[in-house]
C-alpha cells in the first residue's frame, strides 16, 4: 500500500484514511517516533492490557540482581 501524506503549516500530519483503517488506529492513540537512518518509524505505544503476558516462558536463569553490579 502506498500513501502519501503532506507536512501542515503547523507541522502535522494526517495520516491516511486507508493506513488507519489496516492498523486499526483510533483518534486519542499515542504513538511513539523511532528514527530509522533518514527515516522514522511510527509505532502505537501498547496498553498495559497489551503488554500482559509478554514475558512468559521467559528464561530466569541468567537474571542479573543489584548484587551482581559493580
């Protein structure tokens, strides 16, 4: 998909209809910025809802504590 989006006076963007859409972005989400070489790329920061679970299965085994610390 390729869309096209034009920087404002007020230096915003719009960002397509057809992006949104495919992403699922809602009015009110964040996004964070992450520069890419001469690029950016532009992530929705996830809930905490999202972010549940997402270290099961995680290995403890090499867990660095305070201790362990210079």
């Amino acid at each position: 998909m390729t869309a096209i989006a034009t920087l404002s006076s007020k230096y915003q963007i719009s960002i397509p209809k057809s992006v949104r859409e495919e992403q699922h972005w809602q009015s009110g989400q964040q996004f964070v910025f992450i520069p890419k070489g001469k690029g950016m790329l532009l992530m929705p920061v996830p809930s905490f809802e999202q972010l549940k679970g997402i270290a099961t299965g995680a290995d403890s085994s090499d867990f660095r504590d305070r201790d362990d610390r210079f």
